[in-house]
C-alpha cells in the first residue's frame, strides 16, 4: 500500500515537472518567434534559456557566426547568457560603422571594460563628450611620436631597428643552445620594448622579471575582453568556483597590476617634467591631456597611456608571430621577400621607411598576413548609443554589437579563393601595390572607433618584416611542421612553433646602428 503510494506521489511529481518545462518552454519559443517578427529584430538561431546560444558559438566564434550569416542574412541576432546581440557581417560593417557611424559606436557596459583602467580606459569606455577629446588628443599625440612627420619617423624607426637587433641577437642564441626554440615571448617583449621606448624612454632586458610580469600576461587579458567571453553575458559565473572565474580572477589582478605599472611611470614623469623639452608619449600626452584635466578634475594621463601601451602589445606581437609562422610554413615567399629587399637594399644599408614604396611585395605580404589571419576576427564589440535600424531591422539603444572582421576577409564576393594565402593578389600586372584591393582588408576596423595605433603599426610591420628578411634567415623544426591552427581570443594567437634563424650575412650593419 505504502509503495503504491509513494509510486503514485512520484509519477504526479514527474508529471508536474514535464508540464511545467513544457510549459516554460512554449512560452520560450513563443516570445522568442514574437520579439523578432513583432519588433521586426533581425533574425537568428533559437536560443536555450538561461545560455543562449553560448554553446553553439564553440572555440572559434567567428566561424560559427560566418556560418550563421549565410543562413540569416548580413544581420542576425544570438543570445548569449542574458544579452541579447546583433552580429554585423559582409556589407552590413561598413553600413553600420561608417554610415550610421554615431548610432554604433557606443560600448557595452560589460563587467570587465570596467576593470579596464577602472572604467577610464579610451578603448573600452562608451561614447561621450570627454571620452571624445580623450580619443583626439591621444590619436594626435600617437602621430605626434611615431608617423607625423619625417623627424618623428626617423625617432620610431630608431627605436624598432634597434629592437630588431636585439631580437635577432636573442633568437641567434637560442638556436645555439637549443636548435629549435619558440619565439612567441621573445616577440612580445620586443614589441613591448618598442612601445616602453616610445611611451617612457626606457627598454628592459630580456630577463626583467617586473617587465614580463606586466607585459607577458596577454593571453588573459585577451581571452576575457575577445567578443564571446562568458563573463559578461553570465556575470553569476564570478560568484561560485568554476574555469570562468579563474580566468575573470586573474584579468582584474592583471589589470590592477598594469595600472600601477603605469600609474608609476607617470608619476615618475611628473616629477621631472620640464614643458620645453616633450621627452617621450608620457611627456606629450601630460602636456596635452592637462587640458583636458583641467575642465574636469581627474587625471586622464595614467588610463591613456595604459590605453596606447596596453593596445599596442597584444597586436602587433600577435601579427609578428603569425608573419614568422608563415615565413616559415611557406619557405618559397621568404625567399621572394629576400631577393625583393636585396634588390632595393645592398649589404652596406638596412631597409628604412623610405624604402616602403619600392618594396610592394613586402607590403602584399604583409596584407596578406592580416586578410588570412584575420587575427582580430571580431572587433571589441560595440553597442548602439540610439534606437536605430539596420538593413531593414529595428535595433534598440545599448544593444550589444558584435562586428565581424573575418566575413570580410573571406568573403569570396571580394576575393578569389579567399581560403588560399597568396600575397600575389595584392599585386597590379606591373607588380606595383593594388592601393584599392589592400584598402578592402580590414583588421583594425572602420568609423568612430577605428584603431588609432594603424599607420604606426604598418610602419612596425613594414621595418620588421623587411629588416628579418635582409638579415637572416628562418626555417621551422621539422619534427613539429608549422600549423596554422589559433586559440580564440580579441586576438586568434597561432598555437606554440619551432623555428630556428641564421644571419645571411653578418650583423655588422645592425651593430653600427646600434652605436651610433
Ligand atoms: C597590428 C596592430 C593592430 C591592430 C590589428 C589593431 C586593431 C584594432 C581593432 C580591431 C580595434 C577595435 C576597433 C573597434 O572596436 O571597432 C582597435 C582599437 C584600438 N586600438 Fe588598435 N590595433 C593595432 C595596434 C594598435 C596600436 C599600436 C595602438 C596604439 C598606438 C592601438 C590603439 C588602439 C586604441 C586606443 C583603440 C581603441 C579605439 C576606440 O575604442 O575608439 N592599436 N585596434
């Protein structure tokens, strides 16, 4: 008797559970085909409650949303967690980021932007009036120490040609003692040697612990800002002991880390700060951002130079590692860059800016590298600042946007066989640059958020890419062949590679630089 009962009590309570997530679901999927046909919201795939559709986008969510793309048209809508967000692909980009330039340039007021310089960051803050003269002065004062004129391009090549001895000086030692190594953190402190140079006036050796310390923690950094991060569509993941946590955990200890690295730095400057003589970016931006400052009462140095510095590494370290990747996994285009640069540059000078326009293969490589890689795949996403349509559809204000790079990239309306890595493309009949097909790549993103750090890093790119290959040569370790695979993040990181480098020549060139 007794069992029967307890048997009856526990079909009832099955039956109520299957009714009730019946139930909840149907009301789901109701107001799920509601908000999109009613609100005439773009369409998109189904979302589960609670995760959205934060399972489907997987490890490479650029990919999924390229795919999703062919199947709803330029301008579709996920979920993730509880956000809800328009993903801008092909044409719909330059709609949106140029066109309607204003309507999409917000940012969303995600968890971790707001550890990001404490929420004073220029990169991760929305769009104000402050956060306008923020983003001038700090784009004038990049120009103002890198590109603006002949003299400042002669300042900045100085310091990358001096860097790029000192790389090729460390990767010539390590192919002594280990034949083979990895040049990935070898590569960021470079770049953060260039940047600390142009920023602080100062480099740091190769084995300063604080440096890489400050400098070496990238990958969690990028991991937790990249479009897609769990964090900031499921803010309840920082509340219990879970992977998700551990990564948010070790993002905001690296931020406050860098902030005082930077926070230093400026202080240091402000003690010795004479207004006759600009000694550096800090220098600069003291002077400049002060006017700022002054109208508002808070020192806007600190979070822009973190801004400039912190922008400044990730990428350009991330694009280095991929054009030594790919130096190495297609041998045949590292021999056609040496005899291009051999033929424009003989053995008693070292590539320079000036050289820029007659070596159009380097350059064609270059955009090459950054068309396939498409190594920032989905831009820091962005959120509409009004009501507001796109290509037909409604979108509220502070809608989160995800902008993706790669279906531009691939896109094979714009280019043959967009799969396939060949710089060649790049190039006219009579081999000169083609300037409209490069100006189709897009990596450092379009309109009022477009990277301010683009011509300095094509500058960077240009004299390292050419210096490597007048200098040395680089060949893989043939026990682990060269894999173009990546790990997501803001930027897709190539996985760990073996390579090994030898001079050509001899570095005497490289040394006279150095000591003059
Ligand atoms: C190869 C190197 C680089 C690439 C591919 C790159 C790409 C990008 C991308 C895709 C964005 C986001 C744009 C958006 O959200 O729509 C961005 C923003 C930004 N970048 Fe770069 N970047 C590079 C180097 C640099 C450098 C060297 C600096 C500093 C001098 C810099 C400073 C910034 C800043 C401050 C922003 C924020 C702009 C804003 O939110 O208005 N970047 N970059």
């Amino acid at each position: 008797m007794d069992f029967a009962m307890e048997d009856w009590n526990h079909t009832l309570t099955q039956s109520l559970l299957v009714v009730a997530v019946t139930f909840l679901s149907a009301l789901h999927i109701l107001r799920w085909l509601r908000s999109g046909s009613l609100l005439n919201e773009p369409p998109g795939p189904f979302a589960w409650p609670i995760i959205g559709n934060a399972a489907q986008i997987g490890n490479a969510p650029h990919i999924y949303f390229t795919r999703m793309a062919k199947k709803y048209g330029n301008v579709f809508q996920i979920k993730l967690g509880c956000r809800t967000v328009v993903v801008l692909n092909g044409a719909a980009i330059k709609q949106a980021l140029v066109k309607q330039a204003p309507d999409f340039a917000g940012r969303p007021d995600f968890t971790s932007f707001q550890y990001v310089s404490n929420g004073d960051s220029i990169a991760f803050g929305t769009v104000t009036d402050l956060w306008k003269s923020k983003r001038k002065v700090a784009q004038a004062t990049v120009r103002s120490v890198s590109t603006g004129n002949a003299h400042t391009k002669r300042a900045f090549q100085n310091h990358i040609v001096c860097e790029v001895k000192e790389l090729l000086q460390i990767f010539l030692d390590k192919t002594r003692e280990q034949h083979y190594f990895q040049p990935m953190v070898y590569l960021v402190v470079s770049t953060a040697n260039i940047m600390s140079a142009v920023c602080f006036g100062k480099r740091y050796s190769y084995d300063d612990a604080e440096f890489q310390q400050v400098v070496g923690r990238n990958d969690q950094f990028t991991k937790t800002v990249g479009a897609g991060s769990m964090v900031d569509v499921m803010p309840w993941l920082q509340y219990f002991p879970n992977p998700i946590k551990t990564i948010f955990d070790n993002f905001k200890s690296l931020n406050l880390e860098f902030g005082m690295f930077i926070a230093k730095k400026v202080a240091e400057h402000r003690k010795t700060i004479e207004s006759s003589t600009i000694r550096d970016m800090t220098d600069a931006l003291i002077l400049s951002m002060d006017q700022i400052r002054d109208t508002v009462g808070k020192d806007h140095v600190p979070p822009t130079v973190g801004d400039v510095f912190g922008a400044s590494q990730d990428t350009i370290s991330t694009a280095l590692q991929w054009i030594i990747l790919i130096l190495v996994r297609f041998p045949d285009m590292q021999q056609r860059l040496q005899e291009e640069v051999d033929k424009v540059v003989d053995r008693e000078s070292l590539p320079s800016i000036e050289d820029q326009p007659k070596l159009p293969y380097v350059m064609a490589f270059i955009y090459e590298v950054m068309r396939y890689t498409s190594f920032i795949p989905l831009t820091i996403p962005h959120s509409t600042t009004a009501d507001t349509t796109i290509m037909g559809y409604s979108v509220p204000k502070d809608r989160v946007v995800f902008v993706n790079q790669w279906s531009i990239n691939r896109d094979q309306s714009i280019w043959t066989e967009p799969d396939s890595f060949d710089p060649q493309r790049f190039l006219n009949p009579d081999r000169s640059l083609n300037k409209d097909l490069v100006g189709n790549v897009m990596i450092f993103s379009l309109g009022k958020r477009r990277c301010i750090g683009e011509d300095l890093s094509k500058m960077q790119l240009f004299l390292f890419t050419s210096l490597l290959a007048h200098q040395c040569h680089i060949s893989s370790d043939p026990a682990h062949p060269p894999q173009m695979d990546y790990l997501y993040g803001l930027t897709l990181k190539p996985l760990p590679f073996y390579i090994a480098v030898k001079l050509r020549d001899n570095m005497s060139m490289l040394e006279k630089f150095y000591s003059l």
